[in-house]
C-alpha cells in the first residue's frame, strides 16, 4: 500500500502520512512530481504527453503531462520525479537533466468507475530537455498505453477551451511550463481544475 506525507498549502509535509485510498477518498492534501519532456521546432516547443492506462483510477484514455506521480512519504520530489520518468518512460535522467520549473495546486472532484475521485495535490513542476525519440522508450505497461509529441500551443487551447475529450493536463502545469518556457523564474501557482 502506498503511502504520502500530508503537506500544507505550500507542500511541506506536517506530520503524519495518508494511505492513497484514503487521500483521494477524503481528499487530503498531499504532493506529486511532474516532468515535461519538451522539445524546441520551427515553431515553437513540442510536449511528449502520455496516453493514461484504461486501468488508471482517474482520467483513464486520455492525454497526460509527460510523467507524473505521488510523492512517497518520506521522499523528496527531485528523486520523485527522476522515478517516475525512469518508471514511466525509461528515461534514465541525471538530476542536473531535471530542471525545476515551479509548483502549482491541483483539486478537483470527479466519478471514475463508478467512484467519486477526489485530488488534493501540490505538484512540483521539472523539465527535461535531452534528445527523446519514442522508438528508445519503455513504457510502463500498467501506466502508460502510449505517448505523443503534440504542439504545446495546441495542447493549451484545447485545456483552456475546455474541451477534455483527448487531453487531462492540469491548466495549472500548461501555465508553469509557458512561464518556464518564457523565462519566468519560478515560483508557486494557486491554481485549482
């Protein structure tokens, strides 16, 4: 059984952990890593986004940031996120390759399987740069049923349309990467779904 710190608003952890099931039952205030995988083009930046499994407890089918995933009690979110894109993707990063871009809140509730779904998150946000080709990548075949590069600008209308037919990328994570891509140092969004 998994396991996460219960943080405060600005994701330090206050003592005492939270089992997943019981974090996204009640939902308690917990952290998560993200890592965009971005590549420049002619046009501006492309992001490797993930297809969720079909199995996955929330957003099942549908586009996702490029890795993601909770932050065990105990763990920091660099090491967290250097995990989860090696898990995810085999994406064997080097901390230095991990490049922190800003932290923002996810909260919502919604019915998944039958279930209500309730997230409580402080994500903290990096970016990965290097050379990416999806031929060399192994997915993580309980997690991940495929991955794409799409137009980030694309991916942003679309989120910010609302249309969620083939996107769940959290608005608050477009909104870190565009400041990030725009040279806005760091820092924490209070932003909700």
């Amino acid at each position: 059984m998994e396991y996460f710190d219960i943080v405060d608003e600005n994701g330090v952890p206050v003592g005492g952990t939270v089992s997943r099931s019981e974090a996204h039952e009640k939902g308690i205030l917990h952290r998560t890593a993200h890592v965009w995988v971005i590549r420049k083009d002619g046009r501006g930046y492309d992001v490797l986004l993930q297809k969720r499994s079909m199995q996955k407890d929330s957003f099942p089918g549908l586009y996702d940031t490029s890795s993601a995933g909770h932050i065990p009690a105990g763990e920091e979110p660099l090491p967290s996120a250097l995990r989860e894109l090696s898990e995810e993707l085999g994406i064997s990063a080097l901390p230095e390759q991990l490049q922190y871009a800003g932290t923002f809140r996810i909260k919502y509730e919604k019915e998944f399987h039958g279930r209500m779904f309730r997230d409580n998150e402080v994500a903290r946000v990096y970016v990965y740069t290097e050379p990416v080709e999806i031929a060399d990548l192994t997915l993580q075949k309980e997690e991940v049923d495929e991955v794409r590069w799409f137009d980030f600008q694309e991916v942003c209308r679309e989120i910010r349309s609302g249309d969620r037919s083939r996107f769940c990328v959290p608005p608050g994570g477009l909104d870190v990467l565009q400041e990030f891509l725009d040279g806005v140092r760091p820092h924490y969004r209070n932003i909700t779904l």
